[in-house]
C-alpha cells in the first residue's frame, strides 16, 4: 500500500490516542500537524473528491474557530469552492485525524473502520 499521510493535532488527545493506536497496529504513517503545516486548497479539494463525502464531514465542528465564526450557517449556504476556502485557511477549522492514502481517505477515528480499512 503506499505511503499513509496522518494528518492530527499533537494537542487533541483523539489525534495522540490515535497515533497509539497505529503504532499497536503496525500501521506506519508520516505524521503531519495539521497546524503548522495546513492542507492545502488543492489538497483538500483531491481528498474531498476522492472521499466521496460531502465537504462538510471535513469541517471541525466542535472546533472554537467553527463555533467562533458561525460556521455552522456557512455550511449550510456556501458553494463548495467557498467552504474549501475556508478550510484551506485554517489547519484548526478541518476535521482530524485524517489518513490518507493513494485511494483512501478517514475523516475522523472510527476504530472499526479504520481498522477495517488500513490493517
């Protein structure tokens, strides 16, 4: 398989929670924090196609910033490319952990499905 792009927040005890877990599993992954180094546009816009979800599932709803900024009604009304945007702005906006592989995309840990899906 090739090589897994694990996209966290070292300060969310989800993201450290999960990186222990891949690490139980022998799942390698090349960390990223999602912080100082931001998903770009062109990369947000590749993994929300290659997801099949919509854009949406890829916002931090329970973030400050989401909350903060009403995202929550832009959502609802904003073109894809707007919501892109935003998420492109803000590495603490996009929803985490995710993985990412050649033709794989998890937005948030679901243990049986990313166990399903990476092991």
């Amino acid at each position: 398989m090739s090589t897994k792009l694990f996209l966290q927040y070292p300060k969310c005890s989800t993201c450290r929670n999960v990186s222990k877990w891949l690490k139980h599993n022998n799942i390698e992954v090349e960390s990223r924090d999602i912080t100082t180094d931001n998903p770009t546009r062109k990369e947000l816009a590749a993994w929300i196609k290659k997801s099949g979800l919509p854009v949406s599932r890829f916002f931090n709803t329970s973030g400050r910033i989401y909350k903060e900024q009403n995202l929550k009604d832009k959502v609802k009304t904003a073109s894809e490319n707007e919501l892109i945007d935003i998420l492109a702005s803000n590495g603490m906006v996009v929803k985490r952990p995710l993985v990412i592989t050649g033709d794989l995309v998890l937005v948030g840990f679901n243990e049986e499905e990313w166990a399903d899906k990476l092991k």
